[in-house]
C-alpha cells in the first residue's frame, strides 16, 4: 500500500476555543493516520499545502520518515498572512504524485467554496481510496453571546467587527455555518470518498479509533458479500 497526506496547514487552522488548536487535529490525525498504515513495508508521502506552497514529502518506508513528515507539520510557521489554501491545486497535484492505486488522507477544515474542489476531489477518488479528515472548532458552528468582538482572518489579515450579543447574528451565523457544512458533507459524499470529522472539544483519539474500526466492518461485510 502507498498513502499520500495532504495536509492543509493554513494560517487559518491556528485557531481553537477548546481543548487545542484545529492545527494539533491536523497533526494527531496524521500521526494516527501515519501509524495506521506505513506498517510491513508500506510507503507514506505527503504534502503539506500552505497558502499557494507546497512541500512534498516522497513515499518512504519506515517510523523516521513518518516522524520527518510529522515534523514538518508541527514546525510550520503560526499565522503569517500567507493566504488561503488552493484545496483544488492540492488535489491535482497530489493525485498526479501518486499514480498507483492507494490510499489519499485529506486533512483541512474544508472552508474554502466546496465548488472550486468538488471536481479534483472526485478525480482523486475515481483511482484511490479517499479519506476526509475535516477538523471543525465550535465556534466554527455558532458564535456565543459575549459581546463585540475584533474577528481577524489569519490568512489574509481582514478584520471585521461583530456584536455577538445580537441574537439575530448569532442566529444568521449559525444558519451560514449549517449550509457551510452541509455543502462540505455533500461534496464529500458525492466524490465517493469517507468523511471523518474531529472537534477541538471532543476526543480525536476516540473519534479516529472509532472510525477505523468502522471502516474494517464495511470491509469485512463487503469481503463476505464478494466471497459468498
């Protein structure tokens, strides 16, 4: 087996309110993933997208190649203005790395337009198994009440006011944030690849174990059905 991570370390995933950073998701699911799946000789690669750069990592074998993608991760530069990710150059580049059918792990927040990376997820999909690794905040979901606050983006450095204590923009940010992730799980879906999701406030070891473990089942009922 070959894998590929893609992994999305924008500015913008230096960002958290709870137990950690979307940044450290990104991080422990690659090192879950990692661990997963560069056993008994197989090979990891990776690419780590920030804003319009690109690190490529080849597909080695071995525990220290895992540990120098994982390193280069954690050691990438905190908010920076260094621009939004392009998801869609990512995809076909990473796609164009890995020519022999495996698997591909997607690690972002999947904020950007699901339309402008819909496409080039589903070509990846068409030849490898795909996984999504979506790291989501709470505050990614709904605003609380605790007045005006400064918003900077970390990406681009646009700042914008906002009186959370308005129940009415609490109310139309949570509606935003709801068709935001339902075009997200639409897009993934409909590409043909998994989608995992992990939360700053939740358990990602649990959520990852859990995943796994429910990936084997659907391939072991698939097996049986194939060989029956």
């Amino acid at each position: 087996l070959e894998t590929w991570m893609l992994v999305d370390r924008s500015p913008r995933l230096d960002f958290g309110t709870a137990s950690c950073e979307k940044r450290d998701l990104v991080l422990g699911a690659a090192a879950g993933i990692g661990l997963l799946t560069a056993r008994g000789g197989n090979r990891l690669g990776a690419m780590i997208m920030r804003g319009p750069r690109m690190t490529t990592v080849p597909p080695r074998q071995g525990r220290r190649n895992l540990l120098g993608i994982l390193d280069r991760v954690l050691g990438s530069p905190r908010i920076d203005g260094a621009g939004p990710t392009d998801m869609r150059a990512g995809l076909k580049a990473v796609g164009a790395m890995a020519p022999r059918r495996g698997l591909i792990a997607v690690l972002s927040d999947f904020q950007s337009d699901p339309d402008h990376w819909r496409t080039a997820l589903g070509a990846v999909a068409l030849r490898h198994s795909v996984l999504c690794v979506q790291v989501i905040d709470p505050r990614d979901i709904e605003l609380p009440p605790v007045g005006l606050l400064h918003f900077v983006d970390p990406a681009t450095g646009a700042t914008r006011e906002v009186n959370t204590d308005d129940r009415s923009v609490r109310e139309r940010y949570a509606e935003a944030a709801a068709r935001q992730q339902a075009g997200i799980v639409r897009a993934i879906r409909s590409a043909g690849a998994d989608h995992m999701v992990l939360r700053t406030d939740g358990d990602w070891l649990m959520d990852l174990a859990r995943h796994v473990s429910q990936r084997r089942q659907r391939a072991e009922v698939t097996a049986g059905r194939r060989v029956r």
